[in-house]
DNA sequence: TTGACGTATTCCGATATGGGCATACGATGG
DNA sequence: CCATCGTATGCCCATATCGGAATACGTCAA
C-alpha cells in the first residue's frame, strides 16, 4: 500500500503546501482558477487539480459564474483538525520540561541519527 | 516530482492515521515501540517506522532506558499547525451563510462531479 | 454554427509512500 | 564472549503522488 489517498481527508489536503496557499487566498473571497494559478506562481492545470481535492476533501465549493467558476473556502473541514491538534495543547508548554530530563539523558545516552 | 517527503514536516506527518494514533496515545506518557505496536494493532517494523517520521520531524523524541527506547511526546512541533488552521476558525462559522448562497446557485448552475 | 475564452482532464515520468518480511544492530545479562 | 531481547533497517511490491504538456470540454458571443 501507498498513502492513503490524499483525497481521503482534510489532513491529507492540506498536508501540500500549495494547497494550504490556495486555502490562505481563499480566505480573501471567491476567485476563478487562473487568478489563483497565477497569483501563486502556478500552472492552471496545476491549480485546478489541487482544487479538485480541495473540492473532493470539502474545504472548497464551485459556483459556475457564466464562462468562469468562483472557487470559494468551506473552512468547516478545517474544524475537527484545529480540535483534534488542539488536544495537545497542554503538551507543547509541558514539553520544555520534558525537555531538559531528556537533555541530562542525553548526555549517558548518546542518541545516534 | 512525487509528493514532498513525509519526512519533511510536520503538516505530513500527522497526515497519516496511524502517526496520530501514536502522538495521541503518547499523550500519556513515554512508552517502547513493542507497547506502542500492540496497542495500535500494527506490526513491530511498522511502527519503528512511523516513529521514525515522526521523529525526523521533531514530533517525538526518544530516550534510550537500557536494553528498550522510550518514545516520548514533544508537541511543540504542533503548535504551528494550530495556528495556521486557527487562521480559519472565522470562517468555519460563517461557511453556513456562504453555503446557503451556494445552494440557491446550485439551483440554477448544476454543479457536476 | 463557429470561434474564443476559461477551465478540467488525460497521459507521462520521476519519485515517495506504507506494509510485509527477513535480518542487522545494540545493549544487557549470564 | 555469547545468547537473548528489543528495536531499527533493508528490500520488494503495489500504489499514489505532483508536475508538465497537450488536449478535451463547456459556455458565451457574434
């Protein structure tokens, strides 16, 4: 097996930076494809297909505007992640201290890599 | 080019579900990878491997205590996450009132796919 | 209808993935 | 020093990825 199909979850969308771009863009209001390729540096093909799994994860709806089609953000998706990363917020304090019982390890240890 | 390396962030490596399984169930303190394997249902080679992205991205550490290795938590690396998808907490609310414009376009447009 | 524009899809290649299996490695205890 | 336990690596496979180029598609205007 690979990995699981990036067009399985919102994890796996914006787990590419390009489409964490799109995603930031968005936020702005509707846009047509080529304005984001080309605002981001991108192809059009290439902005279309990452807005296709943006598409087919939840995190972006299509309106065709006439000859045009109007990207726009559905940021709802984004919600179980920001909880689901938030349950560790208790750790990254703690993890300073954590931090120097590991260091003093470190010093009898010797961590290879 | 193939898709960035896992290894290469944090936003990769939690896109994967069994890594997050792991983070989530070392919430509770250090553990050996055997433990971590069984736990999870996954095999001992697997999981050394997942622990290792998630090293190579800061996410754990590792401790050597005699003959074992004591994985730990070290969240910090989470916390840019959450604040990127933060970004968004605004518009998860809102996507109602944006959806319902959508619905009413949808009427008319036909979306296909 | 035909043309033009905006966009989606297809096909390709190079690369990376995750899982299974066998095995190499490292540290400890005898 | 050697056997053993706990763990990491290497190798192989099937599959998925992203990017580029060419092209098919859909909608509108004349």
């Amino acid at each position: 097996m690979a990995r699981a199909a990036t067009t399985s979850d919102a994890f796996n969308a914006i787990a590419e930076p390009q489409r964490r771009d799109i995603l930031a863009l968005l936020r702005s209001g509707e846009r047509p494809v080529t304005d984001l390729a080309q605002e981001l540096g991108m192809s059009q093909p290439g902005a279309s297909k990452h807005l296709r799994v943006l598409r087919e994860v939840g995190l972006v709806r299509v309106r065709g505007a006439g000859k045009q089609r109007l990207y726009g953000l559905d940021a709802r998706g984004l919600r179980p992640i920001h909880e689901w990363v938030g349950g560790f917020e208790q750790f990254w304090n703690e993890s300073f201290d954590r931090l120097d019982t590991y260091v003093q390890d470190l010093k009898q240890t010797r961590q290879e890599e």
